[in-house]
C-alpha cells in the first residue's frame, strides 16, 4: 500500500503526546498513474500521426517531384545544368531529413528493430556534423534482451529529452551512454562533460520532469548527478518483472 502520514503534535492534561494519521492514497496512486500513461499515450498517437505524415505524405511528394525534375533534365540546356544538379541535391538531402525526422518522432519497435539499434540511428541523427565524440556502451545482455515497446518507446524519449538538455545548455564535447541488465533491473546513465550546474540552484524544468514521469509510470527510478564544471549525468533504473 501507498500511505501519506501526518504528524502533530498535541497536549493533553498538561502532557505531550503525537497525532498521527494514516492514510491509504493507493487508489489515488494508481489513478494518477493511469491517467499519466492516458496523457502520454495521447502524446506518442499525434507524434506517430506526425511521423507518418511526413514519411508518407510529404516524403512521398518530394520523391515523386525528384523522379519528375529527372524527366527534366534532358531538356534543359548546358548553362542551366549546375542549377539542376544543385535543386536536385537539394531535395535528395530534404527527402533524407524528413525520413530521419519521422524516424526519430515515430520510432517503430513493433518490428525487428530493438532500443540499441534505435539508440544508434538516434545518435546517428544527433551527432550528423560529428559535433560531439558519442561512446555508446551496451551490455551484451541489454543488446539482446526483448524489451516490451512501451520501455523501449520510454527509454528512447527520454535519450532525446536529455539530448536537447546536452544541446541547450551543456557546451558538451563528450557524451557517453550505458545500459545493462542486472537481477532484471535495466540501468541507463547518460553522461556528458559539459558545464553543469548546481542542483539546488537548478528548478525543475520541464525536461526533467517529463523524464521523471516516464520513469515513474515504469515504476523506476531517475536520478540526477552533476556539479558546475564536472557535467551532467542521468541515471535511470527500470525493473524489467
């Protein structure tokens, strides 16, 4: 049972005693717990909506307009050859980014893919122009372990949540990722060498407390480590029973 205790204290006939009340908040638990998982839910169908939208909507569209700028070109004279070459070059990187962009808001686990391929292609995608040195650690046993999707899918937005933290704010060069499996616990910290900050100076933002519900709703664990100068690390534990 979940309990919230209130304590008082109470003088009767000149003597000092303790009111202490108990109280039974675990319906009221698992009624916010439900209504969290409900709002995220609603969150990750409009990110699929999106995701496929843009794969296969806007995505379709720009192939069909390239395949269309091919049929062109045997019409198009000497002097304007480099400016077809140019457009076309153009669109190729847009029809990449979009697919990397639907990729990374509609993560698709229901396949064969699984959370440390994902976590490649993510990083892939983060670290495009090699701004950053990316140390990817995965434990042989976390590589391999059938994570249902609703962890994958959890773990997966809470990298990209503390991703765009590193990009804000941290001035990072180094990020590292590790994930092992032990006793049916999965761990996973993420570390970068940034700037840091002081954690009693620091409120809550937004980013931490979307990991944190996350975390929650999976009945686990985040933690926060970090002092200004010696970077950030999250650290996050999830049962796997």
């Amino acid at each position: 049972m979940d309990m919230e205790i209130f304590s008082e204290p109470i003088v009767l006939n000149n003597k000092n005693f303790r009111c202490i009340v108990a109280v039974n908040v675990t319906e009221k638990m698992l009624h916010e717990q439900r209504m969290l998982k409900a709002i995220i839910k609603t969150q990750e169908d409009e990110r699929y909506e999106i995701g496929r939208e843009l794969h296969d909507n806007v995505g379709q569209i720009l192939i069909t307009a390239l395949i269309n700028l091919g049929m062109l070109k045997k019409h198009i004279n000497f002097d304007g050859i480099d400016w077809f070459e140019k457009t076309k070059e153009s669109m190729n990187l847009a029809v990449k980014e979009v697919r990397n962009l639907s990729h990374r808001i509609a993560p698709n686990f229901a396949d064969d893919t699984t959370f440390f391929e994902a976590t490649k292609r993510l990083f892939s995608t983060f670290n495009a122009d090699n701004t950053y040195e990316i140390n990817l650690v995965f434990e042989d046993k976390a590589k391999l372990f059938p994570l249902n999707v609703d962890i994958q899918l959890s773990l997966y937005r809470i990298l990209q949540e503390q991703l765009k933290n590193i990009i804000k704010y941290a001035k990072a060069q180094t990020i590292d990722l590790e994930v092992s499996i032990d006793n049916n616990v999965l761990l996973m910290s993420l570390t970068d060498d940034g700037t840091g900050f002081e954690k009693k100076n620091v409120n809550e933002g937004i980013g931490f407390a979307n990991i944190k519900r996350r975390v929650e709703i999976l009945s686990g664990t985040f933690e926060v480590f970090s002092s200004l100068g010696n970077g950030c690390r999250i650290q996050v534990r999830i049962p796997l029973q």
